[in-house]
C-alpha cells in the first residue's frame, strides 16, 4: 500500500521528524547505511531550508519503486513544498556546500543535487519546490527514455497510507501512467489502489481499453476504485486515454491544455458496458497530468513554461502545492501524476 510520511514544518522539531521519517522510509526501500544516511542529510537540508527561509512548508516522504529504472530498485522520494519567497539566486543556492542558516549542517541544495540519485528544484516569488529521491546506487540517473514519469500522494489528515496510488509501466514502445484512487480513504481504499499498480504491472503489454477491464476484474474483491490509464505508444506517437470514474486528466500540447474525461463507473463495482478510449497526438513536448479528486475540480494548469521542462514529479508536486487552498480545505487523499515526452535532462 502508499506509505506517505508527511511532515508540517513550522518549527525546528519538525527537523529531526523529518530526518527520522527518512530512515524509517529508507528502511521500508531496502536501502544501505550509507544512502540511508544520504536520505537523512536531503531531509535535513530541505526541512532546514523550510524553516529558515520559507517561513515553514510541508516535506513529503513516500517509496518510489520507479518501474523501468533497471537495477537502481526502490528508492525514497522527498519533496519539500512551500509559499515562501521564493530563491532569487538559483545558480548560487545551487552551489555545493552554499547555505546561509545557522541551523544547517553546512551541506546545502548543491550537496544535495550531487548526493542524490535525482534532484530538481522549481523556484518563483510565489514559493519552492524541491524533489529529492535517493536510491541504492550513488550518483545522479544516467539512463534515459522516451517518456518520463513521476508523481507525488499526500494522505488526507496526515494518514500512513493514501487511498490514491499512481504507477507507469513500459512494454516495448507503450508507456502505461495510471492514477488509481480507491472509495473512500484509509486501509481499504489503500489496498484497492495498490491492487491496481500490481494488476497493471501484469498487463502493461495490453492496450488501454483491455487494461481497464483487467483492472476491473482485479480489483472486484476490494471497494473499488477510480481508475485512469494513458498508454503512449512511442513509436506511433499517439496517446491513448481511457477512465473510469472521477479521475482528472489535462494534455498539455502544442501550446495549449485541453481536458480527458473519464467515463461514469467504479472499477471493480460498477463497470460500464463500453468505455471510450480517447486517442490523441504524442509529440515532442506533450505533457499528460492526471490527478485524483482530492484536487479541486477547478484547478488551473500551469502557465509559467518553465515550470514545464522540469522533471516530472517536480511538476506534480507545483501543481499540487498551486491547487491548494486554505478557503478549501482538502477533504480526501490527494495524487497527481505527470508524463512528459523525452527532452534534454534540465539541471536546477
């Protein structure tokens, strides 16, 4: 099931909640001593720099197991989140070893772009937001694709486990991005959607449509769930989407965002007898965001393009953070996933 810590940094005992909140995560990844010890120090470090400059944030913590990556296995995800001023320097933040708080441990962003498997960093005077994953092999991801993905899952009120899950599966030339969020909220709806992440796992090779009806029959000893499924085929450059239940979905090409619907039902409860399969163009700079309805129905996208040309998960957790609102306050579990077509690797 979706392990999320999150950690509400307001104060400087929420520093060592985060460092221990990265061991704890770094153990459920299997990882060594030594990138267990990296996982801590990035926590530090962007729990440290929540306080002292931002004026508090949150930092998420949650178990990556990247399918595609090869041997770098399961890694440890951390995005740290704020509405602060944002950096007006990003090339010296970025700096190795730069840092201006007292209460550091004198490692800074830089070191932490270097120690860490992946790193990005988006930041605007409307606030930062900085995704860290650590895995088991040092050194920054060389290996590359035709699509990328990634994400980011806050629980409601804080819970372990998310009821939301979201996974990208590759056969051959198809990528498979899938958003799952089960009924309701909890242990049950958690299952429900991890359910789904193992279900497409098996049957990434299949197209869209037949997926979706495979994911039903799975999931119909749970509560059910919302499920939506995006398959590129890379070598066709199309882009087939097909949804069932409350699931959003935005295609970001060309220059301009149009919606996907998802079609009345509850996977593993109530299938429809037909479901639409949407097929669209995939192009150089197509970006597909899917998201559970935890986010408000009436988020707008991003506009800042250069938002758009930072790693995925990085761009999730933005857009998350942006759809927020304290007038309207969150009332269920939250995902959002990205895909993005291949473009050169941006360093912060």
């Amino acid at each position: 099931m979706t392990q999320v810590w999150t950690i509400p940094v307001h104060d400087s005992t929420r520093v060592r909640d985060a460092r221990v909140a990265a061991e704890e995560a770094s153990a459920h990844a299997r990882l060594d001593a030594q990138r267990t010890a990296v996982a801590a120090l990035v926590a530090t470090e962007l729990a440290t720099n929540l306080l002292k400059h931002a004026d508090g944030g949150r930092l998420l913590i949650d178990i990556d197991d990247r399918p595609g990556t090869g041997d770098r296995g399961t890694s440890v995800q951390l995005a740290a989140l704020d509405h602060g001023p944002g950096i007006l320097d990003v090339v010296l933040a970025m700096r190795d070893g730069y840092t201006t708080s007292e209460a550091s441990l004198g490692a800074g962003l830089g070191t932490c772009l270097r120690i860490s498997s992946a790193f990005d960093l988006y930041s605007t005077p409307r606030g930062t937001v900085a995704v860290a994953r650590v895995d088991q092999r040092a050194g920054q991801e060389e290996t590359r694709s035709a699509v990328s993905a990634g994400g980011i899952n806050i629980p409601f009120a804080q819970a372990e486990h998310s009821g939301d899950a979201w996974s990208c599966a590759r056969s051959g030339s198809r990528s498979t991005l899938m958003l799952a969020d089960g009924l309701g909220h909890g242990a049950k709806a958690a299952q429900a959607s991890s359910t789904a992440v193992d279900e497409l796992h098996r049957v990434a090779h299949l197209p869209a449509a037949e997926i979706l009806r495979h994911l039903h029959t799975a999931l119909r000893p749970t509560r059910g769930a919302a499920v939506a499924v995006a398959q590129v085929d890379t070598d066709n450059g199309e882009l087939d989407f097909a949804g069932v239940g409350n699931i959003g979905a935005r295609l970001h090409t060309a220059g301009s965002w149009q919606h996907l619907i998802s079609h009345p039902g509850i996977v593993g409860a109530h299938y429809p007898a037909a479901v639409p399969v949407r097929r669209l163009p995939w192009r150089p700079g197509s970006l597909l965001v899917l998201h559970s309805d935890g986010l408000p129905s009436r988020w707008a996208p991003p506009d800042d393009a250069d938002l758009l040309v930072h790693a995925p998960a990085a761009i999730a957790a933005t857009i998350l953070r942006d759809a927020s609102s304290a007038a309207s306050p969150v009332r269920d579990d939250t995902c959002v996933a990205v895909l993005t077509s291949d473009r050169p690797v941006r360093r912060p």
